[in-house]
C-alpha cells in the first residue's frame, strides 16, 4: 500500500503535468452564470464557446452578454462611443455559441459546466465530455452545493477533474472558490487558480466540503435565523434589521434567501441533510418547506418570506 506521501507524488506526476496554458475555454450552460462565465473569460481574452441543448437559451445568452458589456463600455468609456462599441465587439468577437457538446470541447483547454444541480445529469454530461476532450483538458463544475467526489464518480481520470465555484452576477462578484478533491492533481489545482485570477478574480481555496466556504456559512445561517423566527424570538423585518445595522450585512437572511430563491435554499438544505441526518445545522425548515410547496419562492415568483411587486 503506498504512503500518503507516495500518493501525493504519483498524482503531482500525472498527465496534468504536461498542460499548456488556458487559452480555449468551454462553458456548457448558458444560463446566468454560464453567460457570466464566459463573459469575463472571452474578456481575458480568451476564446470561448458556449454549449446548450437549447438554441433559444443561447440567443438569450449572446444578447444578455451584448447588454452587461455595454453597461461596462459605458462606464469605462462613457464620453467615448467608438471605445465603447470596440470594447463590446472585441469581447463577443470570442464568444462563440453552439448546440454541439462534442465538437465544442475537443480543442478546450479548460471546461466548466454550469448547469442544473442534479448529479445524475452531471455525471452523465462529464462522461461524455471526457469522452470527447483532449486527454489534457481540465474539466471543472460551477457547482454550489454538491461534493465534487460525487460528481465525478465515474471520470477515468479525476486528476484533473477540480471546482470553479463563481457567485450571480458573475462580471460583478469578485470572488472565485477553487476547490479540490482528493484526486485532484497538484498542476490542475495551479492552473485552474491561475485562470481564476487570469479573469479578474479573487480566488480563495477550499478542499471539497458541503458548500465549500460562502455557502457552507451562509446557509446554515439564513436557516438558523428561520429556526430563530420559528421558535417566535423575533419577527423576519427585526431580524433583517438586526443583521443589516448590528452586524453590517448588506441584507438581512430573510432578504436574502427571497433574493437567493427559497426553492434554491430547500434543494441545498435537502441534499446536504440527507447525506449528513445528524448534522444539527442541516436540519430542514417546515416554514420553508411549506412555501416551496405553495410556489413562494422569492422575488422570482412575487413571493417568498416578503411580498414582491
């Protein structure tokens, strides 16, 4: 049996190790963090496609990438409408958009999924793409609450398999958590926080932990300000003021988790209760429960914790 020791050595001399650097980026997803993600890589200057089954969904991609970089140009260039229109068009001149998966990530450097949160549509998608990408193509998730572990089960190669967690909206949120699992190969690790800071982000790092750092904080907080208006201690609104003035959080829990969704809330509660039942902060809210079933979910659908116009 190797030692820890000897382990950490064969997996710092995996094929990782011959990776070049990050040029071509492929982002299957183009939803709001898919879109975001590619924006601020093709604005690195790095070439990207994004892949969706759905061609509607890239249409509104490429126009809500086209609207965020004019707000951009406009305040990086607001007396100068020649810079603004060169800034915008040398950006989604590297963004291309496409349905095929297969022929997206065959010259990809560096892959990030970003799409719905159900491990079995992302084992099954990071099959194919393994499948189908250069065998030194890194391959990341942009997952929020599950463990990278279960993701990438079935990878042959997990050595570079890693996490690229980016918070909404991304061109706006600083921070990136990079994240590693025990397979994860130290060059992976490297570049793939290299990337990170190559986007202009701030990165942090983290081991492969249920939410990582932010959300595995912030969760467990905004239900223990649920479980704290359950037992009657005090209303939502003094709540929210509570933590907004004595604590100087930009928004109260409440406020926030309406902002985050509550479906959103209650899918990542659920996931990490049922893989650790004993976990006292993990435990479900029956309030929250209740008005995901009556589809309150927050200032998406009008209604959460607050009413929305």
């Amino acid at each position: 049996m190797l030692s820890s020791t000897c382990t950490a050595a064969v997996r710092g001399l995996s094929t990782t190790a011959q990776l070049s650097k990050i040029n071509n980026v492929t982002v299957i997803g183009a939803g709001l963090m898919g879109s975001g993600i590619a924006q601020v890589s093709a604005n690195a200057k790095l070439n990207v496609v994004v892949v969706d089954s759905n061609q509607s969904a890239l249409d509104k991609a490429q126009k809500g990438i086209e609207s965020s970089l004019q707000r951009v140009a406009k305040k990086k260039h607001a007396d100068d409408a020649k810079a603004q229109t060169a800034l915008v068009s040398s950006v989604l001149d590297r963004i291309k958009m496409s349905t095929n998966m297969s022929d997206s990530v065959k010259d990809a450097d560096l892959v990030i999924e970003a799409i719905v949160e159900n491990i079995d549509i992302k084992r099954k998608l990071f099959a194919e793409v393994e499948a189908a990408a250069k065998p030194t193509t890194l391959i990341t998730t942009n997952t929020s609450s599950l463990r990278l572990a279960d993701i990438g089960l079935n990878l042959k190669d997990k050595t570079r398999f890693g996490g690229l967690h980016f918070f909404n909206p991304v061109p706006m949120m600083k921070l990136l958590e990079v994240v590693r699992h025990n397979d994860t190969s130290d060059d992976t690790f490297q570049k793939l926080m290299e990337y990170g800071k190559a986007v202009g982000k701030t990165t942090v790092a983290c081991k492969d932990t249920p939410g990582f750092i932010v959300n595995r904080l912030l969760v467990p907080y905004m239900f223990e300000a649920l479980r704290l208006y359950e037992r009657g201690d005090a209303s939502m609104p003094d709540i929210d003021v509570a933590m907004k003035l004595g604590a100087g959080y930009p928004m109260g829990p409440f406020e926030l988790s309406d902002y985050v969704g509550l479906d959103t809330c209650k899918f990542i509660m659920d996931g990490w209760h049922k893989q650790y039942p004993d976990e006292v902060a993990f435990k479900p809210s029956p309030l929250l429960d209740s008005l995901v079933d009556a589809g309150k979910t927050g200032r998406k659908s009008g209604e959460g914790f607050y009413k929305y116009k």
